[in-house]
C-alpha cells in the first residue's frame, strides 16, 4: 500500500514540476531583457543543473511574483493552508530540511509529542551542536575580554548561502541512529582545534601568571626580610661586640653586676648560638594580618616573633590589584613543635610561605636569580598573550558565521526530531503546514536538494486530507505587518475568519486622528515617521536596542498613516496648534457697526445672530474658522458636533463590523449562523442605533437656523433645537395653532407617524431578543438528534485510524445523506464533542446579552472619540495661551528674547504632553475601539499562528545577543 | 584644530538642531501671518485684556488716553511688531542652528 501512494504521489509531484515550471517561462516571455541577461548563465552551466544559487533566487522571485498575483485571499482572509505529508530519504534528509528552511514557508508539526526531548532520534547531535555552541562562546567570551570586535557577516547573501555549502562539508558518520548514515559536521573542525588551543594557551597562561606572582612575591619577601636580617644581624652583631667588650675589657666592669645578669648574659649567648632560631617568611593579606597576629601570640604562646613590612606596589607586577594589599611577614621560632603549629595557622590564614635562605650570600643570588626569572616570565607572557590575540582576532572574523551555522545546524536536528520512522526504518516521514500557494514551490525546493545530496530515491511530498484545525497564515509585508500585529496581540484569527487588519488600516489612524485632529501636532508625527522610513535601512544596521525606540520603529507606517490622518482630521477641526487657518472666507460677518462698538463698554460679549451675519452658505470645508472666535459658545458647538460625529462614526463601525460577520458566517456555510444570528442582530442594530444616525443626519440637512416648515410641521427656526428622544409620549409639532412655539417644543415628535414608527421599531427591536437567544441552540439540539439516529441507523461505515496519531474517525462509504450530515462539521464540530444542550445555550445567552448591552454600551463607548478630542483642543489652546502668547504682551527686543524662550518651552511640551502622552493615550483608546468595540462583533480570534520553519530567523538572534543566546535558542525551539 | 567650545553632544544637537529649524519655520510663518493681519492672532495682540490689569491694557489705555477702543492704525502697528518680534526669534533660531552645525561638526558620531 505504501509503495501505491508513493508511486501516484511522485507521478503528481512529476507532473506538478512540470506546471511549476510553465509561470517561470511565461515570466520570460513577458521579460524579454530578464531573459538576456539571464540566458548566458544558464548556457553556461550547460549539461549541468543550473547551480543552486540560481534556483533559490529564482524561486524565490517566483515565490514573490505568486504572492502579487493570485492571493487575494491572503489579504482579507488567511491563506489556504495544508498538511502535507513528507517522505524523505535519510541521506538526503539533512539537506531537505535545510533548504526548506532557507525557504522559509512549511511549518513541522511535531510527529512524537509524547516522546521526551532525551528520547528523541538526534538527541546526540543536539547535544554536539549544544557543545560546538559552548566552544564558540567561549571563544567569544575570550574576544569580550580582549576587546576585539566581531566581524559583521558579509552581507545578508553570505550568511544566506553558507547553509548549502555545510551541508557539502558535512562528514558521513556511522553510528548514529538506526542504519541512517547522517552527516556530521565537519565545518566545526577549525574552531574545535581553535577552542583547544585557546583553551590551552590560557591554562598556560595562568601557570605562567601564577608562577610570576609567586616570583614577584618571593622578590618582596627578599627585598622587605632583607632589612629584617640586617636588622637581626645588626643587633647580634652589636650584643657580640658588646659582650666581647666587657669581657676584653675587665676593668671596666658594668655598672651593676649580679650573677642573674651574668647568667642571663650567658642563657642568650645559647640561644644565639647553640639553639639557633628558625623563621619562616610568607606573604599575607593585610587585612588578615591582625587576627594572625593574635592567633599567632595566643597559639604559641609569645615564643614566636612576627615581623612584617606592607608591600609597596612598584607597579611590577600583572595584577597589582591584589598585591597591593599584601603584607610580608617573617616568623622567628624555636623548635619543630611551633613549625609546625605556625604552618598551619598560615594555611589556615591562606598566606603564601615561600624559602628563604639563611644566609646573605644565598639570598642575594636567589634575588638576582628571581628577577632574571621574572623577566623571562615577562618575555613569555607577553608573547602568550600576543599570540592569543593574534589568533583570536583571526577567529572573530569567522565567528559570527560560525556560530549561524551551527545555530542553524542545531536547529535542523530539532527539526528532525519531529519526525517519524516508518515502519521499515527506510524514510523519515514529516508533516508540514504548507500554505497552498507555495506547494509547488516546496515540491522544487525538495526536489532540488534530493538532487544535490546525491540520493536516487526522490523526497514525496503528497498533500493529507485532515480535521485538525488549520494554522493561520498572513502573509505581511513591512507596511501591513504593524497592522497586523495590531490584530494578532488580540487574538489570532481562526483559520479562514475575516482577517481585520486591511480595514484597521484604514479607520485605526482615522479614529485615531478623531481624537487627535491637529494639523500641527499631526506634522510634527508625520515628520518623526518619515525620517524613520527613509532612514529605515540605516536605523535597522544600526541595531538600537532601545525597547521605546523599537516600539516606535516597528509602528513607523502606523504612525505614518495616523499622522497623515491627523492632518486631514485637523483641517476638518480647522486646528493648527489651537489656532484656526482662514483659507476661504469665513461665512459669518460682523453686522454690527464700528462707531456702535465703540459706543459701548469694551468687555461687552456680544452674539452674531445667524439672521444677520450668517451669510446664507456654509463655510466649505471643515469647521468655520468664525468659531476659533468665539469665546463663549465655541465649546457649544464644537462639543454638539463631535459627540454626534463620534456617534455617526461609532455606529458606522459596529454596522461594518456586524456586515464583516456575515461574510464570516457564508463562508463558513452556517445558515443557522446568518439566520439567527446575523438578521436580528442586524435588526436590532438599525431598529434603534441606525435610526439614530438617521435622525442626527436628517436633522443637520434639514433643520436650520431659519423659521420653515419641515416634514409638514412648521418649524420656528434657531429658538427650537430638536432633541431627540424615544419611546415617551409627547405632542407633536413645534408650534401650537397661534403660531407661537409650544414650550419644551425641542422634544416634541418632528414628523408625521414618529410615534407609530417608533413603536414598531422598539418592539421590533424587543422581539429580535429572544430570537437570538433561543432559535439557534434549539436548531443545533435538533440536528444533533437527527444526526445521531441517522448514524445510528446507516449500517454501511467504516472506521478510518490513524496509527500514528491515535485517532479515530468514523466515515460513511458511499451513503449521501451521512455526508450531507458531516458537512457542517467544516463549521461546527460539535459532532465529534458532545453535544450538551445546556452549555449551548449558555453560552447563545452569554452571546446574545453581549450583544444587546454591547450595543449600548459600545455607542457610549465611542463617545470618547468626542472626549479625547475634546481634551486634545482644550489641552493645545491651554497651551498657547498659558505659554507661548505671553511672548506676545513684551514689546521690543526684549520680546524678541521672549518669544525665542518661551517658543522652545512651548515646542518642548507641544511634543512631549501634546504629541506623545495625548497621541499614546489616544492610540490606546483607538485599540481599545478595535479590540472590544469593532472586533467583538464579528471576530473570534481563537486560531493558532502559522510559525513556518525559518533558518534566517537564526541569524537574526545570533547577530542580536550572543552574550545570552541560551533564551534565544529556547524561544526558537520552543 | 579641536572644539572650540565642546558644549553638545551628539543627542543634545541632535534634539537643538531640531528645535532650531522648527524654530526658524514656525516663528518664520508666524511671523507673515501677523504681517498678514490675521484675524485669528487678534487675541494674542493683548487687546481686550478684561479689565485691564494686564500688560496689555495699560499700553493700550496709555495709547488712547482712557478710551477702551484700539484705533485701526494702533492694531496695525501691534500686528507689524509682532511680525517683526516674531522674525527676529527666527533669526535667533536661526543664529542657533548655525552654532549647532558648527558644535555637531566635531562630533564623531554622526547622528544625521
């Protein structure tokens, strides 16, 4: 049975190569210059395969060109995904996994989940790369210490290519896993012996370094017990002379002589001469030296005579840091029994003994002898550490590059260990996520690399049909890819849901600039995004690891698009750092007259009544500059105004995103879903939200500040502003039969059948409730029961098992109505669960509650587009009048100087209060906005990401931190 | 020849250079708009200061002899200085860039 599959699979895979080909050629024709210049190359190599760089460049130009073209679906949904079934040939395994994650698109799955990570086939070779990895950074450790820099990697090509060119180096090694005769590294071969010797060199060199302090310390002891000696000398010198002077003088005897002194006398002859003292000399810490004084005294009970002298550090020796407080001292004694006791209390005290000889003669030669030696050890060292940064400065170039390969190495055998033997231990059997699309393109890859690993057996790749839930795929580029993660940080999408990101791209940085709205401040981020974008490629080398700044780097469209935004919203708000900009002439006048102004107290408010300065047509575009103006009732309109934009806008959103659920619930085929799920929540939506809008919107075309007759009542212009409001039984019209306005006339109904209409649509609205809390739970509890007394009855099945996975799943042969009943499955699973009513329908109660209060508290959530907003003005003007206008009441030159300070105070925190704390909080409110407000209506979320196989990745992290690669690795093997 | 006078580094006149040709933009612009009388600035000229305990209404009280009503010719002048004020802190801005040019120059690390 194997042996069929394979055969028909190789024939597709055959015949599917043959249709890769076919776009290429096509290409060409399309390309004629493409073709020139590339037909010389490949005649070239004539006979031969085209080399392996061509190919991969090839295909991967292809690869981009199919990403352009046909995936229109990549953009709103996820792309079509596959499991895939690979057989692979031991030998050229290695091979085919490296190039497949040069490519970058197939994703492994992991075949032995239950087997433990020290049971796996590769362990061993894990385990080797995890040794190579220590070497090189050790190697780097050394280098750090050195301060030697690492080379860059030459380019991105280099570092892309030196996969291949391991594999080539790679040795046959024998005993690894069962009969498979698996590459080993041999590229490895030239650090290895570096890190040896390396390794060897700082052994010595530490002897050598030890030796030389043990040098240097002998060189004090002599230099310091010399003065000792002579002191001890001196005085033994001075005691015979004395002594012999009283003798050779009898005459003269001392002043008082008794036959104690006499004896005493004599008892100290003895000891100088017949009971010769001992000593000891050492080194010690200093600190130490008053403990080991005591204990000396205590111990040996005053028979011992410690003398020291502090080492002053002459700069000798390498490592003055820990001579530097180092004491030399000398122990004289008498008897083996002290010796003995006094060597152990300075081993205890880890002071270093060192011989000294006796006499002066000896001592002088050893001194001389120790300095000629410390010179010598001077020489070697020198020379040690000369050749270790000669070698090491060498190594660092390829080091960056060592380590990528064995990284990337590591990584292939991680991936091996996902897979499965079959069962005769002949190939290693994967499975991949493939999206689709790029099949063909890994059937290439494949065949390729079995090609050039030199196996006869050809690597099949055959697609699986499967019910595992598929991983989700977007394809992003650096503009969407902002987006995109915007979405994902909330939840990934399920496999085949809408894909949120293309519309965020669009009313993310427009909600956003709502609240933002500020020509100025929206330059100001437009300006800081562009120069991240144009300098793009110089900040990415530059490599800053500043999280902020990364932040800030990786959103630069985003910011781009919302600084872009904030300067339309801006004009429409007509806002520049709080000021206005007149571009057409306002549509308000000043009727009143100058001599009449004059007439009257300066600080009078006045009002400009629309019956006499309104100049009958709007301004064009935006908010009249008139208001900027107006002191007192700017705020009026401008608050009126936002909070409905806000509302017309909130809503707006909803509506879209309860439409974007209904292509949701078509394409996953679910009627149930549009029936009741879909339309009365849509009914329910415009029953009270839409019409709302509606009601805002008529209002704004059709009330004015004139006295008209509107929908057949007349209408007493500006003194009646209508409000709006439901479900409260009030009279209609505006105003009563005298032509006089009712009082509280603005809540009064303002068409014919208000009242009727919208009673209908508040019970309307009602009645959609229940229909979205029961209808569907009951349906789903219906077809269950039908489904499970038509399996019961059908006869005709069989039970398909996977062996590997240990999965069991029933199918129908042949029976129709069995597969109309698996077909919803693609929707719902239940049929595999267990169906349990109650948690159905807890769960359609918690949906549908969400809904209905979402509705609510969504609209008054979207109100804070107003606020912000609001905010944002209030929060600029304050500043330009707090700050930057006071330069303006200083006359002169003086002012001069006062508009020069006060300019740098008002940029400082227009940038840092206005642009950055106000923008974050802004766009926090806009994810906000997206997340709960827009998403909850259509959006799941509860995919799982399609991580694809990526050996650049690698290089990546390997360039980034070498220092503490161990969390690197473990998230890329994670 | 070294730095004269070593007082930036490469962040400071980085961020003093940005400041500065905002500056000379802004103040620039401002400056024509005040010389195009725009109605919008009127509030920042110090006119109709309440009641007057401000700077701004002394002068012009001081101007019209009690009279609470600028004269046309005195708001013109106003928005002229302004201008002029304006243009003259651009020039400084402008005084300022240069010297931060002069100060990045002797930096090593090149920020732009």
């Amino acid at each position: 049975m194997d042996l069929t599959t394979s055969v028909l699979v190789s024939d597709e895979s055959e015949a599917s190569g043959k249709s890769v080909v076919a776009p290429s050629s096509r290409r060409k024709v399309r390309s004629p210059i493409g073709t020139r210049t590339r037909l010389p190359a490949e005649a070239a190599g004539t006979g031969k395969l085209p080399t392996r760089r061509d190919v991969a460049s090839r295909a991967r130009r292809r690869s981009m060109t199919h990403r352009s073209v046909g995936r229109e679906r990549g953009v709103w949904r996820s792309e079509e995904v596959c499991l895939a079934q690979l057989l692979l040939q031991p030998d050229a395994a290695f091979a085919c996994v490296a190039q497949l994650g040069e490519l970058g698109i197939v994703q492994f799955r992991d075949l032995n989940p239950s087997v433990s990570s020290f049971q796996r086939k590769y362990v061993n070779e894990v385990r080797r790369c995890d040794e190579l990895e220590r070497k090189l950074r050790y190697l780097r450790r050394e280098m750090k210490n050195e301060g030697i820099e690492l080379a860059e990697l030459a380019g991105s090509e280099e570092a892309h290519m030196t996969l291949p060119d391991d594999v080539i180096d790679l040795d046959v090694f024998s005993t690894s896993p069962p009969r498979l005769a698996l590459p080993n590294i041999r590229i490895t071969e030239p650090f290895e012996k570096l890190e040896k010797e390396l390794r060897e060199s700082n052994r010595n060199e530490e002897k050598l370094k030890k030796n030389h302090a043990e040098l240097i310390e002998l060189k004090h002891i002599l230099r310091k017990t010399q003065g000792l000696f002579e002191e001890m000398d001196q005085r033994r010198a001075r005691f015979v002379e004395g002594r012999n002077s009283t003798s050779s003088h009898p005459d003269e005897p001392p002043l008082i002589t008794t036959v104690e002194d006499d004896e005493a006398i004599h008892s100290r002859e003895i000891s100088l001469h017949i009971l010769k003292l001992r000593f000891v000399t050492g080194v010690i810490q200093r600190e130490r030296l008053p403990a080991f004084e005591k204990l000396l005294w205590r111990v040996c009970r005053g028979n011992a005579f410690l003398k020291t002298a502090d080492i002053d550090d002459d700069g000798s020796s390498p490592n003055s840091s820990e001579s530097a407080d180092r004491a030399v001292f000398i122990i004289f004694f008498q008897g083996e029994q002290l010796h003995i006791k006094i060597r152990k209390i300075c081993e205890s005290f880890r002071a270093h003994l060192h011989p000294c000889p006796e006499t002066p003669q000896e001592r002088r030669e050893m001194s001389i002898e120790v300095a000629t030696r410390i010179e010598d050890l001077n020489k070697v060292l020198a020379q040690t550490q000369q050749h270790k940064h000669r070698v090491l400065v060498a190594a660092s170039k390829n080091l960056r590059m060592w380590l990528t390969k064995v990284l990337k190495i590591k990584f292939i055998y991680h991936t091996l260990n996902l897979f499965n033997f079959d069962v005769t231990q002949r190939c290693l059997i994967a499975e991949v996520w493939c999206p689709e699309a790029e099949l063909d393109l890994v059937k290439q890859t494949l065949k390729r690399a079995t090609n050039e690993s030199g196996c006869q057996v050809p690597s099949i790749l055959h697609k699986i049909e499967t019910n595992k839930t598929l991983p989700t795929f977007h394809r992003t580029n650096k503009f969407t890819r902002g987006f995109q993660n915007i979405v994902d940080a909330y939840g990934i999408a399920n496999y085949g849901e809408i894909n949120p990101a293309p519309y965020i791209m669009i009313s993310f940085p427009f909600l956003f600039a709502v609240m933002f709205g500020d020509i100025g401040h929206g330059i100001l981020m437009l300006a800081v995004a562009l120069f991240f974008i144009l300098k793009e490629k110089q900040l990415e080398t530059a490599n800053i690891n500043n999280e902020i700044f990364q932040t800030f780097f990786s959103g630069r469209y985003v910011i781009l698009l919302m600084g872009a935004f904030s300067i339309y919203t801006g004009f429409m708000y007509n806002e520049v750092f709080a000021k206005s900009i007149a571009i057409f002439d306002s549509s308000w006048v000043n009727p009143y007259k100058i001599s009449s102004l004059r007439a009257s107290p300066h600080d009078q408010i006045r009002q400009l009544s629309p019956e006499h300065s309104y100049l009958g047509s709007p301004y064009p575009i935006g908010v009249d500059p008139v208001w900027n103006l107006a002191e007192t009732n700017k705020l009026i309109f401008l608050n009126s105004m936002k909070m409905k934009m806000a509302v017309l806008l909130g809503i707006g959103q909803m509506t879209f995103g309860l439409i974007l659920s209904f292509y949701n619930h078509k394409y996953f085929k679910s009627d149930l879903d549009i029936k009741f799920m879909f339309i009365p929540q849509m009914l329910f939506l415009s029953c009270i939200f839409i019409y709302l809008c509606l009601q805002i919107i008529i209002k704004w075309i059709f009330f004015s500040w004139k006295a008209d007759s509107v929908f057949g009542f007349s209408y007493p212009g500006a003194s009646c502003l209508i409000n709006m409001l439901m479900m409260k039984s009030r009279p209609s019209g505006f105003v009563n039969e005298n032509g006089e306005s009712i009082s509280q006339c603005h809540l009064n109904y303002w068409y014919p059948g208000q009242e009727l209409l919208e009673k209908i649509l508040v019970l309307v609205a009602i009645c959609c409730i229940p229909v979205m809390l029961f209808v569907k739970p009951f349906l789903q509890f219906r077809r269950h029961h039908k489904m499970a007394r038509s399996i019961h009855t059908s006869r005709n099945l069989t039970v398909r098992i996977n062996m590997s996975t240990d999965e069991a799943e029933i199918a129908g042969t042949g029976s129709e109505e069995l597969a109309k009943v698996h077909t919803p499955q693609t929707s719902h699973s239940h049929s595999q669960k267990e169906f349990d009513p109650s948690d159905v329908l807890v769960n359609q109660s918690i949906q549908t509650i969400e809904f209905v209060l979402g509705c609510i508290s969504h609209t008054a959530s979207y109100l804070r587009l107003w606020a912000l907003s609001l905010a944002h003005a209030q929060l600029s003007e304050v500043l330009w009048k707090m700050v930057f206008a006071h330069a303006f009441r200083v006359e002169g030159y003086m002012g001069a100087i006062v508009t020069y300070v006060l300019f740098f105070i008002f940029a400082f925190l227009s940038v840092f209060i206005l642009v950055i704390m106000e923008g974050l909080s802004a766009f926090l409110h806009t994810l906000r906005l997206h997340w709960v407000e827009f998403q909850s209506k259509f959006y799941s979320g509860n995919g799982s990401v399609f991580t694809p196989f990526c050996l650049n990745q690698i290089n990546l992290s390997a360039d980034l931190s070498m220092d503490n690669s161990h969390l690197d690795e473990d998230s890329i093997l994670q | 020849m070294g730095r004269i006078c070593p007082l930036l580094g490469p962040k400071a006149s980085a961020f003093c250079m940005v400041m500065s040709i905002w500056g000379v933009i802004f103040l620039g612009l401002l400056g024509v708009f005040f010389h195009i009388q725009a109605v919008t600035l009127f509030p920042d000229l110090g006119f109709g200061e309440g009641e007057g305990g401000k700077e701004g209404g002394h002068s012009v009280e001081e101007a019209e002899g009690g009279q609470a009503w600028p004269s046309n010719e005195l708001v013109e002048s106003r928005y002229s200085d302004k201008a002029i004020q304006c243009w003259i802190a651009a020039g400084m801005y402008g005084v300022t860039l240069v010297l931060v040019f002069w100060q990045n120059k002797y930096n090593t690390q090149q920020i732009f």
